[in-house]
C-alpha cells in the first residue's frame, strides 16, 4: 500500500475510493499466506465496507473531515475502541466487557476519517521486544519467511500490517521500543513520541511514566501526520531541514564490535551518505548505555509500575499469562520502594545531562537494534529469549529512559535482512526532529 500522502491524492482526483482501498487491505489481509490471521485478531468485514461506502458519499458530496478520509488504518490490541473487548493480546481479558468509548487516539484518527481495519497482534501487555505471542500466534517480519523470524515488539502485528500493505498506518505504544523495534525488523518506519503529547488514556498500560502513543508508516511523513492528528498540538507540515544543515550526535561509545555484521556495514554505509551530503556528525559523551541497563537490570520502572497494575490480575489469574511475561511482571514486585526512587533520581539527573548534552544537535545517531529479526526458533530456550529481547532493547530503551522522542527508519539495502537507523532528539523537539527525519531518509536512500 501507497503512503498516506499519495493515498490521498489517489483520493482526491478519484483515481480510487475508500471502498477500493478497504477491499485491497482485506484482501491481503486473507492473501498474505497465514501472516493477516496472525497479524490481525480482530477484523470487522461488514463493518469496514459500510464506513468505506459512507465515507465515500461524503467525499461525492465534498463533505469529507480530511482528505485522508478512507484510508485504512490498523490498531494495536491495548487500544480501546468502542463496541470491542481490549485484550491486549492475552486470553486473560477475553471475558471483559467491550469498551464503552473510544481511546482519544483512535477518535482523533477516526474524526480524519480514517478507517479502522482491525486490531493487531502484539506482545502479551506489550511486555517484550521481540513479539512472540503463543496465545494467537506471532506474526513474521516479511523478510525471509521461509525461516521464520521475529517481527519485533511489542507492536508486532502493527508492523506486519503496515510492511505487507494490509494497511496504510498502524498505530502502536512504545515503553521501551515497541514501535522502533518491530520497525527495524519489519522494514518500516516507527515513532515515539516525546511522552505526554498523546494521551495515553485508553491504552491499557505498561508503565505510566514511560509510555507513549506512536506509529508506523511507509515514510516519515506518515507517522508525523499521525503524530500532529493524535496529539493536536502542531498542524503535520514539515519545515524540511537540508541535509548540509543537519549536525548530528554519534555517542563515543557505541559498541561497533557489538552490533551484528549487517548492521554495521548498513549503519557505516548510512552515516557515509549523510557525511557526502555534507551532514555533520559529531562524536559526544553520550550516556553509556550499559550503565542504564545496569540501572533497569531488575525490570526496573516497567515491571515496578507494570506489577502495580497487575497485581490482582496476576495473582488470581497468572497460569493464564505467557509464562515468559507473567515472571518479567511479577520482578516488579521484587523491588523494593527506596530501589524504585533511587532509578527515577538517576533518571532525572541523567535526562538533564542529555538535554544539556544535546544542545547544538538536530539529533543523536545510532543503529535501532545491534541486530537484524533473529529466527523464531532462535528463542525456544527461555535462556535465548532473555539474551535476544535484551539485545533487541538495548539501544531503543535508552530513548525511552532519557525522555527523549526517536525515530526508526529503515537504512538496509532492498533485498537484505532489515535493520533502522534510529535518531533521538530531547523532550518537546518532535517537530524539529521530523524535519531533520526528512532529510536524513531521503540522503541515506542515495537521494540527497
């Protein structure tokens, strides 16, 4: 499926119809060999195609909310939205009761009228980067499907859904790279917000001090067109920034040897092309991202806050959960409270530093994932499990704890295994980050 932008103007000059793109989006949704009833757990038919033809008798009438009006849209499983149960990918929610009103994310889309083709598979309450869900199965990132590999998480089925064109858009939440992360391996673009823009409420929670609304998309433009609709607080046009005007952060200690092969050649490769196009990149004393690891080396904020929230749940239904994910739930509760205060002053002494650190800079630069989608069977062993998701989190949660806003987008060559280059910029700078986001995907496709 086209960007949202060139799906608007096929709108526009009648070229196709809401009709049309939500029968392309179902079809490959049945066509995608089994990945559309491992990406989607919910797909209303009926109800689509009736929104599809109504939309479309508006646009006959010139009556539409917004030029995007029609194009389909998918939505991660934490979202409420009205009339339906919010799972969260688990069996353990299936007997509540639907929800009563749309998330304030999902109605901003929709007022655009943007149409909801579904809601996507993802990680049990979103608690893992890899996006593993042995309840409806996991979702493959599109690159070499004859192994089998893993898509990334927590938004998994967001990704999948957005790289086989089963959508235009899928909206997903990142607490610690759950956007970047399944964009990278996916080939697609992901963002996370600067937290607080978009509210959360609606989206059931992992960790209310880290998480966020964002999405991912077929380009920068569409997932800041989706960033200004659901935060309104800017209008989505991009003041394009050059790329000989861009001056970006590369930390002095970022593990090269660390990142797998691919990685880096694709990495080097990107950070060469911006230089040609007269990008200046800088090296600075960027938090080593060890030593944030070893500051969450427990489950830190997430499990602390996420336990809280699932306390009752756990302990009345917990041979329910994902094993895998009721244990990272129930760490929280093994950390005390002084251990909880202490991570959030380290936190806020070191989200200063880095905004200090950053003046000057249109951003900070570095590969989304030290590694390109594992296999799934890679991850049989829970020992693997634990070494791939924190290898797959490493770089993203930095962005997560600093309080930064971070962007994904795919640096590989067509053809080869996926990986991002990720940008991060400080708190509040989501508008001048996109503008540099811009320009740095056109010069590392060799478009400068």
């Amino acid at each position: 499926m086209k960007t949202i932008d060139a799906l608007a103007r096929d709108l526009e000059t009648g070229q196709t119809t809401a009709a049309a793109l939500v029968e392309t989006a179902l079809e490959r949704i049945k066509d995608a060999a089994g990945e559309g009833a491992r990406t989607f757990l919910r797909v209303d038919e009926a109800g689509v195609r009736e929104t599809a033809r109504y939309v479309d008798g508006l646009r006959r009438r010139n009556a539409q909310p917004s030029r995007y009006a029609g194009i389909p849209i998918s939505v991660k499983d934490l979202f409420d939205v009205a009339g339906e149960v919010t799972t969260v990918g688990s069996v353990v929610l299936k007997d509540q009761p639907p929800a009563q009103a749309d998330a304030p994310a999902i109605a901003r889309m929709k007022a655009k009228g943007f149409i909801v083709i579904g809601r996507t598979n993802m990680t049990e309450f979103a608690y893992s980067g890899v996006g593993l869900n042995p309840h409806y199965g996991t979702p493959l990132s599109p690159y070499d499907r004859a192994t089998g590999r893993i898509p990334g998480g927590s938004s998994s089925g967001a990704a999948v859904s957005v790289a086989d064109g089963m959508c235009a858009l899928g909206l997903g939440t990142d607490t610690g790279g759950s956007c970047r992360i399944p964009a990278s391996f996916c080939g697609v673009v992901g963002y996370k917000p600067s937290t607080g823009r978009i509210p959360t409420h609606g989206a059931y929670a992992l960790s209310r001090t880290l998480d966020s609304v964002g999405s991912l998309g077929r380009s920068v433009r569409c997932v800041a067109l989706a960033d200004a609709i659901m935060a309104e607080d800017w209008d989505g046009n991009i003041e394009e920034s050059a790329v000989n005007q861009l001056k970006l952060g590369l930390p002095d200690n970022l593990d090269m040897d660390g990142l797998e092969e691919s990685v880096a050649k694709n990495f080097e490769r990107a950070m060469k092309r911006l230089r040609d196009g007269g990008c200046r990149i800088d090296k600075i004393a960027f938090p080593s991202i060890e030593e944030i690891s070893a500051i969450n080396s427990k489950g830190g904020i997430s499990a602390i806050e996420a336990f809280t929230d699932h306390r009752a749940l756990i302990l009345s239904k917990g041979e329910l959960y994902d094993p895998r994910v009721g244990r990272r739930i129930l760490n929280g509760s093994k950390i005390p409270a002084y251990e909880y205060l202490e991570i959030l002053r380290v936190r806020s002494e070191l989200i200063a530093r880095v905004k200090r650190l950053l003046r000057g800079f249109d951003g900070i630069l570095m590969p989304t994932t030290p590694n390109v989608p594992p296999p799934v069977a890679a991850l049989e062993r829970d020992e693997e499990y634990t070494r791939i998701n924190f290898l797959s989190l490493k770089h993203t949660f930095a962005g997560n704890f600093l309080d930064l806003c971070a962007i994904s987008l795919p640096m590989h060559e067509p053809g080869g295994a996926p990986c991002g280059l990720m940008i991060m910029a400080p708190w509040g700078s989501d508008q001048a980050l996109f503008a540099a986001a811009v320009a740095v995907e056109r010069a590392i496709a060799g478009d400068c």
